[in-house]
C-alpha cells in the first residue's frame, strides 16, 4: 500500500515563501512521475509541477519563475518551494505519485493560504 503525506503549508503573506514536502511510503519505485496539484474553491483540480524520475520538470504558466519543484528519490520525497505567493495561489495543494508499473496515488492534500 503506497501512501503520500504533505506538510508544509499555511498561511502566508503576499511575496512571502512557503515549502511543501510530501513523503511517499510502501512499494515506490520504477520509472515514476512525482508532483503537485491545486485546487481552489469552487474550481478544478489543476497541475502546479511535475518532476520524472530522471528530475525531467513541467510548471503550470502561472508558477513559472516563482515555483521550484524537486525531489529526493532515496527517500521518496517530492519538494515544492513557492516563491513570490500571490493571493491566486490559495488552494489546496495535493501530492501526486505516478509509477508506470503501480498506478497513480494521492496524498490527502494540505491548506496554502496566501493573504494579508
């Protein structure tokens, strides 16, 4: 059973930084995709960045330059560092897991808020 648990977000102010984490436990491994998803209220779940097991990166347009995805596959970590937060950025950020071999997973999502 593979699970993926967040940490890192929170309340933050307009140009402040926040680093979400996700920690992938159980069979993980194989040629695997890692990233972020957001959903705000009343919208769509939509892709914030992905990262391959060979560190190959896709940013959504509109975190291009602020976000930086990255990840530690010794210990089936996936970071998110959000800079230059903007109020847009509210939502509920998701952890993702893909592996060619072993389906997709989720984590159970963790709260950003960015507002003064």
């Amino acid at each position: 059973q593979v699970q993926l648990v967040e940490s890192g977000g929170g309340l933050e102010q307009p140009g402040g930084s926040l680093r979400l984490s996700c920690i992938g436990s159980g069979s993980i491994g194989g040629i695997s995709t890692m990233g972020w998803y957001r959903q705000a209220p009343g919208k769509q779940r939509e892709l914030v960045a992905t990262i391959s097991s060979t560190d190959t990166t896709n940013y959504a347009d509109s975190v291009k330059g602020r976000f930086t995805i990255s990840r530690n596959n010794a210990k089936n970590t996936v970071y998110l560092q959000m800079n230059s937060l903007k109020p847009e950025d509210t939502a509920v950020y998701y952890c993702y897991l893909y592996m060619l071999l072993g389906g997709t997973y989720w984590g159970q999502g963790t709260q950003v808020t960015v507002s003064s």
